[in-house]
C-alpha cells in the first residue's frame, strides 16, 4: 500500500457466514465514492474448505461490472497500475461463526462484567460468563466450558493488590476443564489473563501447559477505574493469528489484505466511534438485526460499547423473539387480530426458511412487529451493561436501603443525536418510513434525534478502512452509504388523550410553518431530502424537549427521505390498553407517516388478509 500518495482505489470485502460481499471505492474528482458492489456465497465449508475462493468470486462481479481488472494469478492485484488493480485491499469475517469467546471472573457484576465489556468491544460474541456468584458449582462451570467449546476464553478477576488465591482458582478450573476449541484436535485455545498483577505467576503455572497464555493488564486496576484497551487488543490480536488462521484459506487471505482482518462487528464498533468523533455528533446509538444475533453499538461522552444479543435474530433465532418477549407484546404493535396459531406458526416458519419473505400485508406487519421487539430487548440489555462501575463506593441513599439502587447506565436518550440501523428488516424495508417506525418504537428518543439506516450494509468494509484511511470511509458512509430518514423530535411527560403536547415552528425562506401536535397524535413535516432547516420546538407545560419542562428549544434539524417526524405519543411510550383504541391509534400513526399503502389500513382489508 503506498504511504506517501493519496489511495486511488481501494477493495474492501466482509466474509460473512453465509455471503461474502465486495465493495470497490475509488478517488472520483477529489472525494471517495462507491462505485460498484459484488457478493458470492461464502465457501469456509466442504466442498471448497478455502474462504478465499468465496472473495475472489465476489471479487470478480465487481470486475465484470467496473470494467477493470483486480484479479491476476488468483489473487487481489496491488498496487494500482493504469485501470488494473487497487491501491489497497481490507477485509472483514464473520465467516464460520465469528470469534465466540467465554469470560470467567470472580464477581459477575464487576470484574466478570468489566471482561465482558472487553470481549463484546473487541468483536466478539461472549458465549457465558462464569463467576463465583453465578450459582453454579465447580464440576457444572467445567461441564460447561467442554459443552461449548469456545474459540478463546479470557480471565479477569481480582484488583491490583487484592484477591489473588480465588482468581487462582478460577485459573484452576479453566485448566481442569481443558477445553477443547470447536476449531480441532490441533488448536492450541487462546486464554488471556488480565487479572490482579499478583496473581499472574500462579496463573501462568496453572495454564501454560494446558494453553496458549498471553498476560495484558489487568482491566479493573482498581474499584473506580476500567483498562480495556489491552485486553481488546489482544483479543483481536488472537483472533487473527491463531483463530482465524486456524480457519481454511485464511492464511492466503490474511497475506493478500494491508490491514489486520477484523471481525465484523469490530469493525462496524470502529466506524460507530469514528461517526461519533465528527464535529456534528457527540452521542450516537448503532443498531445491527440479522438473522441470529443483534448487535448494539454506543459513544456517549467518548465512552464506546458493544453488546450482542446472540439469541435475538428474524431468522435462525425469530422463535427466541417470540418466546422472550411474548405473544402480547409482538400483537400489541398490529392493527388487526391474526390468529395466535398461524402466527406462531408463521414465526416458527420463518425460522426453518430463514430467506423468506412476507407474501402480504399482514405478513409484512408482523414482521416488522417481531423487529421491534428484537430491536427493544436487545437495547434493554445494550443500556443494563453499558453502565458506569459497579462497585465503586459512593453515597447511598435510601433507595439503596432497601437494593433498589445501583450502577446508572450511560444511555442517556435525552442527549443522543443520532441512530443508525443496518440489516435486512431495516435497511431493505419496502417503504423507508416502516424503518423510522420500527426504530422509533424499539428505541424511543427523545427530544431531538437524527435518524439514519445503511441502505447496503457497508459498515463492517469501512470501519476496516476507517483504521487505515478514515477520511475514504466518512465519504463513502455519508454519501453512499446511509440514508437519511429525517428528524425525530419527541416529547418527554405524559398527558391526557388528546392534551396539547408540542409545537414545532419551522422557519423557511418563503415562510414559517407551524405543527400543532396533541398527546398521543404523530404528524409528519416534510422538508426535502437534503434540507436542513431551522426549527422552534415549544413543549406544552409537563412535557420536557431537552431544556426542562415546558421550555422552549431552538435547533437546526435535517430533512430526509422521511421528513420530521413529531412524536407526541410521550416518554415512557404506552400504548392504549383498549384494544379497539390501540388499534385506531396505530392506524392513526401509520397514516400520519405514510407507513403502509393507505388501503391496507382499513380494518376490512387487514381483517380479510387475516382470515377473519
């Protein structure tokens, strides 16, 4: 990769489970642009057993659709010369499962959560987490870590200084266990220690023999402060030379790329901070739904999490959806009433077919109803471990009496600015609207917050880039990638049905333009696409937009695709517990934003498509 010259051309691939895509950036007139994309099934498995032939298949789409040569000899061309070849190549996997680490620690709610922090940050699906408070007795934590076989298992426990004979023990066990990794016979398992620097010449007897060892610094040096840094490096580290290495063709792959590869969710974590670091966001929430997992992604005040809900999915895990959240709360979001039966039936359909799609309407809405929930429980568990230190000793009060009290989590909805949502419910949505629905029910903002989906999912291959050349990724993400839905501007309190809630005053050129907007209503102003425009938002008395109650704000806010979209629905959001009420207020909602063709959502249509 030439260092000293600005990159021309650049070839990015994702390796994922399944696919594997290929996007080629090039240096149009001074700004990186997408030019084409390609993708081809991923061949980590019989009867290729070689990832490399999956890239070099995606790899030749794009060929076939750019015109130009990138592959000679079987490999990825580089350095650019004339119209042949790239000038750097990065690439992403999640291929084979991604990185499935287990956390062992001694406290679940401190040092073993802080590990988990860790391992989730540096891309990496957390499969348990054992501690001494987890219930569980010794040969039950052994059984365990042979069950599942993990890819690497990381140790924390113990502050600088303090426990040393207990984080032994849970060394021991791990020893005991001797667990074999999924990967084969001849793997040697990853275990890293960042535990009590004390501990670790004890440890290192315990664990050398039975593993691969690598020592970081401890990640809670003491009560009041978190060093996660080295352990996720070593992490990613890991994963590369010995997990992915283990993986057939990668080694071929790993000499070929002009970066370390990173696991997908990594680097989707890489270019969230890098959106956050930009001078018109401070806080912004990142959202990935696929077919088996969520994952959820935050900076607020400069402090970067990551959690993954491994068993909330639309696809290979849409029956776990079902079963956590309940039939209930998935109808609540329907305007009409399917049949429990066929829609469990239907839920569990989608989980054998992972790859189709809805056939009609009423499909399509309870889809869309099933993401929600996927989406809202994913964020509950995102916001309980993205929380300030346990443990840490601070004044009680008498909430804390009585165990009410505890570590505040650092999602704070009022100061976010933006939400971005990727994956196929969200991003391949038939009407752009149903993805700002869907995003504003799992999510509820407040007060003033952008909303944004990545129309192809190109995050993982720019947040690889963004580590080698962050300014090609920021182009490329805000003028190819995203699409912008609009504004949400919401109201926090509660009211009576139909109470003033807000007013928002949009200030144009050629005149201001008022929306008067009651409690429980949604409307819609509708600046064009690119438009950014002045707005006064002016919140009823009880109803607070970010500078306390009944106080005024003035804002700059972005158009989009969508438009402004005026919640006056409150925070909490409740819906109405009469059914027939709750059905014509999300048929009231849906035609404010356009969410469905208008003759779906009459009661006789939705009822017919139900069979009722």
């Amino acid at each position: 990769m030439p260092e000293h010259q600005e990159l021309r051309s650049i070839l990015a691939t994702d390796c994922g489970s399944t696919t594997t895509k290929a996007i080629l950036i090039e240096l149009i007139d001074g700004e990186y642009r997408l030019r084409v994309r390609g993708e081809a099934p991923t061949t980590v498995e019989a009867p290729y057993e070689d990832v490399t032939v999956g890239v070099l298949n995606a790899v030749r789409e794009v060929e076939e659709l750019s015109g130009r040569t990138l592959i000679r000899d079987r490999a990825i061309v580089r350095p650019q010369s004339g119209d042949e070849g790239v000038d750097a190549y990065v690439s992403t996997s999640s291929a084979g499962g991604g990185l499935q680490v287990m956390v062992v620690g001694l406290v679940r709610s401190m040092t073993a959560e802080s590990a988990q922090r860790a391992a989730l940050g540096a891309g990496a699906i957390v499969m348990d987490v054992l501690a001494l408070d987890d219930g569980r007795r010794d040969y039950e934590r052994i059984e365990r870590m042979r069950e599942l076989r993990p890819d690497m298992i990381l140790i924390s426990g113990g502050t600088d200084g303090g426990e040393v004979r207990r984080v032994v023990e849970m060394a021991e066990l791990v020893a005991a266990a001797n667990p074999q990794a999924r990967l084969g016979a001849n793997y040697e398992l990853p275990v890293i220690f960042a535990g009590n620097e004390a501990a670790r010449e004890p440890v290192r007897e315990a664990l050398e023999r039975a593993t691969q060892l690598t020592v970081v610094p401890n990640l809670r040096p003491s009560m009041e402060e978190e060093n996660l840094s080295p352990a996720r490096g070593e992490i990613q580290e890991l994963f590369l030379q010995h997990v992915m290495a283990q993986a057939p063709g990668y080694p071929k792959l790993i000499d070929w790329t002009d970066a370390d590869i990173m696991p997908t969710p990594a680097a989707v974590g890489e270019l969230v901070q890098a959106v956050a670091r930009r001078k018109d966001v401070n806080n912004v929430v990142g959202v990935d739904i696929g077919g088996a997992t969520t994952d959820v992604f935050s900076v607020f005040d400069e402090t970067f999490n990551r959690t993954v809900s491994a068993n909330l999915g639309m696809s290979y895990s849409i029956s776990n959806v079902l079963a956590e959240a309940g039939l209930s709360n998935i109808l609540r979001w329907v305007a009409a009433h399917p049949d429990p039966t066929a829609l469990s039936n239907d839920v569990r359909n989608k989980m054998v077919r992972p790859t189709t799609i809805p056939q009609q309407m009423l499909g399509l809405m309870v889809e869309q109803a099933v993401a929600r929930e996927a989406l809202r429980l994913a964020f509950d568990q995102h916001k309980m471990l993205a929380s300030e230190l346990k443990g840490v000793q601070r004044q009680r009060d008498i909430s804390d009496a009585f165990g009410a009290g505890g570590a505040e989590t650092l999602v704070n909805m009022m100061a976010l600015d933006l939400i971005v949502g990727s994956g196929g419910v969200l991003s391949h949505a038939p009407r752009r609207s149903q993805a700002a629905m869907m995003m504003i029910d799992a999510f509820e903002p407040e007060g003033i917050t952008r909303l944004r989906v990545d129309s192809i999912f190109m995050m993982p291959q720019l947040g690889v880039l963004a580590t080698i050349n962050e300014r090609a990724a920021m182009e490329v993400f805000y003028r190819d990638c995203l699409v912008r839905l609009g504004t949400c501007i919401a109201p926090v309190g509660s009211a009576r049905e139909g109470a003033p809630c807000v007013k928002v005053i949009v200030h144009r050129p050629s005149g201001d333009e008022e929306v008067d907007v009651a409690f429980g209503e949604m409307k819609l102003g509708t600046p064009a696409a690119g438009e950014s425009v002045r707005v006064t938002v002016e919140p009823a008395r009880g109803f607070d937009v970010g500078e306390g109650r009944g106080r005024s704000v003035e804002a700059r806010v972005e158009g989009g695709v969508v438009g402004i979209i005026i919640d006056g629905r409150g925070r909490p959001l409740r819906l109405p517990a009469d059914d027939a009420t709750r059905i014509d207020a999300i048929r009231g909602w849906e035609r404010a934003l356009d969410v469905y063709p208008e003759q779906s959502l009459s009661g006789e249509a939705i009822e017919e498509e139900a069979g009722l």
